[in-house]
C-alpha cells in the first residue's frame, strides 16, 4: 500500500500526538521529500531532520527507519516511512518505546503506512 502524506493528515498527526504524550514539547510531520507539512511549534525542522538522519545512515547499511537521541536537556525521537516522517523533541527520560510506538501511530494514522522490518504495514 502506499499514501501521500498530507498537509491535513499532518495536522490531525501533529494535534493527536500533542494529546497523547504529555513529555512531548514540540513535534513535526515531514513528507518524503523532508518538507515541512505541520509542526506544533515553529522550528527549523527540516534542516535539523535532515542532519540527524544523515548522522544515523550508515554506509553499507540498511537506512534506519528511527532513531532517538538523548541529551542534558531533552530528547529526540523521528520515525520514517517511504512517505512521511515524525519527528518529537520530548522532555529528558521520556519512555522510547511509547514515544516511538506514538510515532509509528500517527503515521499509521495519516494513511502512510509503517514499513517497520517485521512490523506493521
């Protein structure tokens, strides 16, 4: 199956995450091509999308559909599909698995299908 992200199902996306995690501080949905389609609050987040993703490819290696980064301050979570990605900046010692199980729901959700290995979609 395959969607397009788009700017009204990334809307609904960005407002049902803002409800469902409470260390969410800001979020984003970008489409494939790593636009911008809706944020909870404004940011650079293509360019800083971009260079994180670029830090996590790995030559020669699968391209991962996640990644989490933990600072001081606060955390990073994206998860990617072929159409969409998310992306949440969160409080420090947020639960990665929900945050990440979040993610994957809101993409699901916008009718972008979650190409997990061994996963849904």
């Amino acid at each position: 199956m395959s969607a397009v992200a788009t700017a009204q199902g990334a809307e609904r996306a960005v407002e049902r995450l803002s409800e469902m995690s409470l260390d969410l501080r800001a979020c984003a949905i970008l489409d494939a091509d790593g636009g911008l389609l809706a944020e909870s609050a404004s940011a650079d987040w293509a360019a800083r999308s971009a260079e994180l993703w670029a830090s996590a490819d790995v030559r020669g290696r699968p391209r991962p559909t996640q990644f989490h980064v933990a600072a001081e301050g606060g955390e990073v979570f994206a998860v990617r599909s072929p159409e969409a990605t998310a992306i949440a900046v969160c409080e420090r010692f947020t639960l990665a698995s929900l945050m990440f199980c979040d993610l994957r729901a809101v993409i699901r959700d916008m009718g972008v299908p979650d190409r997990q290995p061994g996963g849904g979609g």
